[in-house]
C-alpha cells in the first residue's frame, strides 16, 4: 500500500511541467517612448496541455508571462520606465497558449494587448499569434520550455516593433 502511495505521489509531483520564460529582445529599440508603462496580463489561458490522455500536467502562470513582458521592455528600452505600478500608460495582454499533438506537438501563442493611458479607452490594440513546433513527446519540462520560450519570443519581438512604430501611442504625453 505504501509502495502505491508513493508512486502516486512521485507521479503527482515529477509530472508538472513548470514553465518560465525569459524573451530577450533582439536589440534596443531606436524609437523609445518618453512615457512610463504600466504592463497588466490579467490571464493566460492554456488549452489541451491538461486535457488530453497521458499528458503531462503543464503550469505556466500569467505573473510569468507578465514579468517576462516587463522585463522585456526594460531591456528594449521602448519606454522611459515599465513595471506593475501606475504609470502614463497601460498595456494589457491577454494570453492563450494552445497545445495540440500533430505527430510533433505544436504550441500556438495568441496575445491580444491593448495601450493607452491610465483609465481612458485604449489607443491601439494588437492581436499576434505565433506557432512552434516541440518534439513528439513530453516527458520533460524542457520538451514544453523551448518551443513556448521560442513563441514568445517571436509575439514579444513583433509586439514591441508594432508599438514602438505606431503613431497612435505617441501622442500620449508624459504625466
């Protein structure tokens, strides 16, 4: 009985992947805002990781993708100051991650982000949706880690450049 307890439990607990992402812009920006940026991700929504048969559990919580956006733009330099505090604008991504087995596992990132000033209507909303293809299994976190990173890698690259060049998010004076 306790042989099948702990075999319960270490499936339980060495079945989760965790995921962590750390997207690196490609270089700093050359057209940084002189406004500070709120970033929100109120949810990351993931689909078919938890719900398919013999699937590895999948946790990837939306304070990581948040902080990941954060720092992000930090690094981009694409505005004056970025963090979770008040500031002359806010960006809100809503994120879907969906998992589908193909022969290989494919992972679709859909971000839909929205900008604008503190409290206002948004000046300009974007939807990107980015694919990567993982392996054929997943027996660990890092078969779900590399393809995720890679996709949002490519949806933070296309955000930033989209933001950075629309007029729209310009016009916003400083506080």
């Amino acid at each position: 009985m306790s042989l099948l307890l702990g075999g319960l439990l270490l499936f339980s607990s060495g079945c989760v992947h965790r995921v962590h992402v750390t997207p690196a812009p490609p270089a700093v920006s050359s057209a940084s805002h002189t406004q500070s940026i709120q970033v929100l991700v109120p949810f990351l929504a993931i689909e078919g990781a938890d719900h398919m048969p013999g699937i590895p559990l999948f946790e990837w919580p939306a304070q990581d993708l948040r902080n990941a956006a954060i720092d992000y733009i930090r690094s981009r330099h694409s505005f004056s100051s970025v963090g979770e505090e008040p500031a002359d604008q806010t960006l809100i991504i809503k994120a879907w991650l969906t998992l589908r087995s193909r022969g290989r596992y494919h992972y679709r990132l859909r971000l839909e982000a929205a900008i604008g000033p503190q409290e206002k209507p948004p000046l300009a909303s974007y939807m990107i949706e980015k694919e990567a293809i993982g392996s054929r299994v997943r027996w660990f976190t890092s078969s779900d880690q590399a393809p995720i990173a890679e996709a949002v890698q490519a949806a933070m690259d296309e955000l930033l450049t989209r933001i950075e060049t629309d007029p729209r998010v310009s016009q916003v004076t400083p506080r």
